[in-house]
C-alpha cells in the first residue's frame, strides 16, 4: 500500500506562458490552487501551457481537478524537454468526470514542461500541479477514512406539526477524514514532513491513499485548523493525525 501527496507545483517555480488564454480567465489561475477561478483559453484547439524554470528540476506526478474537458470529449498530458524535443510523460488522459486525477510517471528532470490540453470547444480547468510527489513511508488502513468514503453531508428533515415526515434536504459539503502519518521513522519525518506542513499551512494538496489498489481514488484536500505536530510514537518512530477536509467529485 503506497499513499502519495501531491503539493509540490513546479508552475510556480518558473515562467508560465499559455499558447492561448482568454483575458479574464489567466493561466495563473490554474496554479493558484483554488477552485473558484479557471483557466480559459481564448479558443479551442490544441492548447500549450510552457513552463521555464531557472535550472532543471524533477516531476514524477501531474495531477488536475476542478475541469469541464470531461463533458467536452477534451484530453491533457504532460511533456520534458529532453534537449531536442518535447517527450510525453504518459499517454494523453481523456476524463470522465471532474473527480481529481493523479498521474504517476518514471521521474524525468528538465527546465522545460509543457502541458499540452486538446478541446475542440473553450474549456476550464481550475488546479494543474506537476512536481516531485512526497511518498509515505506507510499507508493508512486502521481507524481510519479512505477520502471516497467520508462523505461530508448535512440533512435538514421537514417535519409536519403532527410529526409526519414530509422530505429531506441533502447539502454535500465535500469529504472529510484524517491524514495519518504512521510509524514513520524520526529522520523522513524531519527531512520530508516539515516542508509539507509548510505548503498545507496555506495551501490544498493532491492525495492518493492506496496507488497500487485504488489509483482512481484521488482526493483534492485541505486542513480545516492548525496542523498538529508530529509525535513520537514508537522508539525511532514518529506519527501525526490531521484533519482534512476535500473534494473527490
């Protein structure tokens, strides 16, 4: 069971420049990490997203969410430049639906990137992240909640003045679960951990729980309060449970 997180953007490390983008709908706001801002192209077409980074750096995951190429038969993938020519990291991914996707990939080292988006019609996309993906020492699988289970929902019930039950109001707030860090030893927790909470502390995160049983299920999530420090829970081992809130549709 291997459960990866998502955080590192190379975008925002380097200049980004769209082959196409509508004005009020900038490429910066597909690396802003919210939600509620898209990038637009200008047009349809075949739509490239060029990275430039100072030095080289190395990826090894993309991952989106927040998309309409689903509904509009729309595909993206990722690319390095391997010193003459654009290579892709992994064949081009036609979604389903708008639920996050994570892809992993052999880890390539470049200066260049290119997202490359094909829609025949103007579509959205709200989060793109490529980096090198911080990979658990441990899976989490006792006392807790896979993200595609843990259903955040409020119901609000009418009620007759009899008592007589007359309906029922779903509000979906996301998911909600926990971020288990378990049995993980004291020198990863102090090279890898801190700078997650760094990036968690201000920003949401892609999360894969199981890659090798359930690599569809992806959540986009965030921390509701103040991170709670690692522990030491075993000699040599430290652990820490936080709680997230998110999305997986």
């Amino acid at each position: 069971m291997t459960a990866r997180i998502g955080y590192q953007n190379l975008l925002e490390s380097g200049t980004v420049v769209a082959s196409s983008e509508n004005a009020g709908y900038p490429v910066e706001n597909a690396y802003d990490w919210r939600t509620f801002d898209y990038f637009r192209p200008a047009a349809g077409g075949t739509i490239s997203i060029d990275l430039t980074l100072s030095v080289a750096a190395s990826a090894d995951y993309f991952a989106f969410y927040g998309q309409d190429l689903s509904s509009l038969s729309g595909t993206i993938k990722l690319q390095y430049w391997n010193g003459s020519s654009y290579v892709d990291c992994f064949s081009a991914v036609s979604p389903i639906d708008n639920a996050p996707v994570m892809k992993f990939f052999t880890p390539q080292s470049s200066d260049k990137w290119r997202v490359v988006i094909v829609c025949a019609s103007v579509f959205n996309i709200a989060c793109i992240a490529f980096g090198a993906a911080m990979v658990m020492q441990q899976g989490a699988y006792l006392n807790w909640t896979p993200p595609a289970l843990g259903r955040d929902t409020q119901l609000i019930n009418s009620v007759s003045d009899g008592g007589a039950f007359l309906g029922r109001s779903i509000i979906s707030k996301g998911i909600r679960t926990t971020l288990e860090l378990q049995f993980t030893q004291e020198a990863w927790v102090r090279t890898n951990w801190l700078a997650f909470v760094r990036h968690a502390e201000q920003k949401p995160f892609f999360f894969a729980h199981n890659v090798e049983t359930y690599p569809a299920e992806i959540a986009f999530l965030w921390v509701e309060d103040a991170i709670p420090p690692a522990r030491n829970t075993h000699y040599g081992y430290m652990g820490a449970s936080v709680p997230v809130k998110g999305l997986v549709e």
